[in-house]
C-alpha cells in the first residue's frame, strides 16, 4: 500500500468551492467555530481504503468473540420474543457514529491506544466476566453478554481506529447510548410500565430511535436538530399505532429502524450540516503491526470460547400431558394478570394450592403458561418472588430423567435480619403440555413452623433488579448460600415427584 493511502484520514470532507486554506473566503461568506467554514448542503465525504479495511476488521473481530451470542438473540427475535427492537439498534449506533464523526485533534500515539483500552476495556471485561462467575442469575436478567459485546467493541475499535476517533467528547454520548440499549431490562421494564402490548414495545423502541436522531444530529444547527426529533417522534409512533396489528418485529423495524433513517438522511440533506476540510496529512491513521492485529484476533478467539454457554441453544422443552394440575390434586387459587404485561394478552400465571403435610413446610406450585416459547425465555432469569438479596439458579436433578434441565434457587435465610423475611425454595423447569409452554416453580416455605403458603409472585421492580444488587455488590457482601433445611428440600422433591408423574414427560 502506497505512503499517501497509508496517511489518509479515515474520511474527508471537503467544501465544494474552497480547495486551500489561502483561498480566501467570499465577503458573503461568514465562518463559524473556530475557523470553521459555515454549514453547506452539498458535502463530499471521502473514506480511505485503510479506513473501509480496518472497519470490516473491527466488523469481524466482533463477529468472532460475539457472534454465536448475536444469533440466539437473531432466533428469539425471529421466534416472536419482545427482543424485537435489538434488531436496530446497531443501525441506530451507526447513525450516531457518523453524526457525530469530527476530526480528531493531537498527535495519534500507539502506546496511548494500548494502554486506555487495556485499562478501560479490559478491566471492562473482566468485571463482566467476573459478574457472570458470581452472580449469574443477575447476569442473564440483564443479558450482560450483550454489554460485553459493546465493551468488546469499544477495546476492538480504540486499537484500530486509536482512542482520539473512538473515545472523544463527541463520541462518549454514542457509547452510553450502546450500553444503555445492549441490555433489554431497561426497554422490557418500560414497556411493562406502559401494558405490556405489540402497541407499548413498538411505542418505546420508536423512542429509542428517536434519542438515536437526537444523539445522530450534533453537528447541525439545533432548530434543525430538534425539528429533526420531533418528527421522527411523531412518525415513529404514528408508525407502531398504524402498524399495531403486525408482528411485533414488523413494527418495530419500520418505527424504530425505517423512520429514523429516513428522518437522519433527510436531516443530512436539509439540515445544514457544518463541513470540515481536513488535509491528507492530517490525523493519519495510526499504524498498527501484524503483531498488534494477531493479538486483536487472539482475544476474539478466547472470548468466543468464555461466551460459549451463551451461544449455545437452549434444549426443546420437554412434552407432558395436558390437563396435568388436576391429576396431581392441585387447586387452583389465585391468578397473577400482571405477567400479561410481560409474555403478552395469552400468557397466565396460576397458583395451585399443594395439600399440607405433618413434619413438613407449607407450598405451592405457580405455573406460567403462554403460547410463546421465545417470550418466556426471555424471562427465564427472573426471580419472581420476594428478596433481600438476589440468589442464583443452579442445575438441580429430578425424580424423573425426562426433566433434564430443572433448576433450583433459594434465598439464604441464615442472612435474613428480621423475622417478617420471606425465604422460600424453588425448583422449576419448563416443558411443552398440549400446545402450550409452561414454566413450573414448586415453591417451599424455609420455615417449617409456617402456617400460611409461601410469598407469591410479584412483578419486577427497578429496586429488586437495580437498585439492591447495586447495594449489595457495593457492601462486598459473600456469595447468597442455596443451601436449605433437609425438610425443605425433601418437601420440595416429593412435590416435584407428584408434578412429574401426572404430567407424564416423554422424551420427542
């Protein structure tokens, strides 16, 4: 590669009548900024091959590292689940990106690069991967994979592209707004708020796209900007009502995707966005050796190996016979409308009432049940019930072999600090009855001496999934114990046992 393609900048952007800085400017012709010519509707922008290689680079170090986590969230979006508007959100961070692309200042240094994105970036990563070792339970409600991609990303770019292009003041509000929107929980909770309908997600993802418009238009004059907001507002959610009655990913695609690039080219076009004039031997790409690029390749690879849990496919649900709540003696005695705000209008969640027995504590068994298997997973790491501190499911084995993959959770009683303290274990697992999906919890008091059935489920609240394990991790606080009284798990697994045997699990 030629010396002058190796020194071009990674884009271009010249004014159509001034090729010099000599020339000097008409007596019309005010400037703006620091020297800055004013704005202009006609701009030429200009990428180096350099730039254009080191970007499909960074595409496939992402692709390496992440890309088995990229397609279990391309199924359960492409399976109906409520993870629809992740489909646009890398679009949505481009347009950013490239609204808020500016020259960047001061002499490029290698050295720099390593260092900021080793310390930032790496130490990034390993409080990710340390979270999911410990906490893998909050882990998976937040889906910090997903938030590891974006730190990935950002480490990735800063050593292609150098911390001056990826890390400046224009570019911080483009990673908040990436981490912000990688993990589902804040989007999930929002749409909750609103009830939970196609119409509410479509709603909140347009909203989404219209921050990205916002963010996207910084370097237009702000009349323009804020015209450029409300429109894609009001067309984004002009777009989720009319489009209420499609797919869900139909209709965030178009309000969430389509309007706002419409919206972005439109105010690219019109909205007198400020040119730069920036020189070949300016701001130069910094050089990179093969050694530095083998070490990129080499951490994508060994991320691509920790992230393989994540990318693996969560095993077909096993079948069981339906009408199996009444050939286990189970009552029916209280339903629970707020999942609906969560799975969708033909999701329930039913609790059963279990017989008590002498010697034993107080239980019951919760059911959800939907028509959508990709919805209900999304949920699989909720904690429905009552906690101080937020415990973690792990592999449990059951009495029958066609449940191979039920789990167990419980609080750590021996940390409650008062006796109103709800502590409760769990088992559950989720198989295919009739043609629907069901997630089952036996659920089992801790206190033996308990009278009542245990604490019911509740719905999800930002002090239990942000705010407490926030607190808690702060405090240094040990790992929550999952162990249980004999009687509690003993109790546990006669339920489990009588569960099972009624709803008749075969193998496919």
């Amino acid at each position: 590669m030629s010396s002058d393609l190796e020194m071009a900048p990674p884009y271009l952007i010249t004014p159509p009548r001034f090729q010099s800085e000599s020339e000097p400017l008409p007596a019309a012709t005010v400037t703006t900024g620091a020297g800055r010519p004013p704005a202009h509707r006609r701009k030429r922008i200009r990428f180096s091959w350099g730039f254009l290689l080191r970007l499909a680079l960074l595409a496939a170090l992402i692709l390496i590292a992440y890309g088995g986590v990229f397609y279990q969230v391309a199924i359960s979006i492409a399976d109906g689940s409520r993870l629809a508007y992740l489909a646009v959100v890398p679009l949505l961070i481009a347009m950013i990106a490239l609204g808020s692309s500016t020259p960047p200042r001061g002499v490029a240094d290698s050295e720099s690069d390593w260092i900021l994105a080793t310390i930032v970036g790496g130490f990034g990563l390993v409080l990710h991967f340390l979270m999911q070792a410990r906490l893998p339970t909050l882990a998976g409600l937040w889906f910090q994979q997903l938030v590891g991609a974006v730190i990935w990303t950002g480490f990735a770019a800063t050593i292609l592209f150098g911390v001056r292009r990826v890390a400046n003041r224009n570019k911080w509000p483009m990673w908040l707004f990436a981490l912000n929107t990688a993990t589902p929980l804040p989007y999930l909770l929002v749409t909750e708020w609103l009830g939970g309908s196609n119409l509410a997600a479509s709603a909140v993802a347009a909203m989404i796209g219209t921050i990205a418009i916002y963010l996207a238009g910084k370097r237009n004059a702000l009349h323009w900007r804020l015209t450029a907001t409300a429109a894609c507002a009001l067309a984004g959610i002009g777009s989720a009502i009319a489009l209420s009655g499609q797919p869900l990913l139909v209709s965030v695609v178009v309000s969430a995707g389509v309007v706002p690039l419409v919206v972005f080219i439109l105010l690219d076009a019109f909205g007198g966005r400020n040119t730069w004039h920036l020189r070949s031997d300016e701001t130069p790409l910094p050089h990179r050796s093969a050694f530095s690029l083998a070490l990129l390749a080499g951490a994508a690879v060994m991320l691509m190996v920790a992230n393989a849990p994540n990318a693996t496919a969560l095993p077909t649900p096993p079948r069981a016979d339906a009408g199996w709540e009444q050939r286990a003696g189970l009552t029916q005695t209280e339903q629970f409308s707020f999942i609906r705000r969560y799975l969708g209008p033909n999701a329930t969640f039913v609790r059963y009432q279990v017989p008590p027995v002498d010697g034993y504590p107080q239980a019951a068994v919760d059911v959800i049940t939907t028509d959508n298997l990709a919805s209900l997973r999304v949920y699989r790491d909720v904690i429905w019930y009552p906690v101080s501190t937020m415990p973690n499911f792990a592999p449990i084995g059951v009495a029958n072999p066609a449940i191979t993959h039920a789990r167990a959770a419980a609080t750590d009683s021996s940390a409650a600090t008062s006796a109103g303290v709800d502590n409760w274990y769990c088992v559950t697992w989720v198989w295919r009855a009739g043609d629907k999906y069901q997630q089952v919890f036996v659920v089992v008091d801790q206190d033996v001496s308990a009278t009542v059935p245990p604490a019911g489920p509740q719905p999800l609240s930002l002090h239990d999934t942000v705010a407490a394990p926030a607190l808690w991790m702060t405090r240094q606080q040990a790992t929550p114990s999952g162990e249980v009284d004999d009687a509690v798990s003993e109790r546990a697994h006669q339920i489990v046992s009588q569960v099972v045997n009624a709803g008749a699990p075969r193998r496919d």
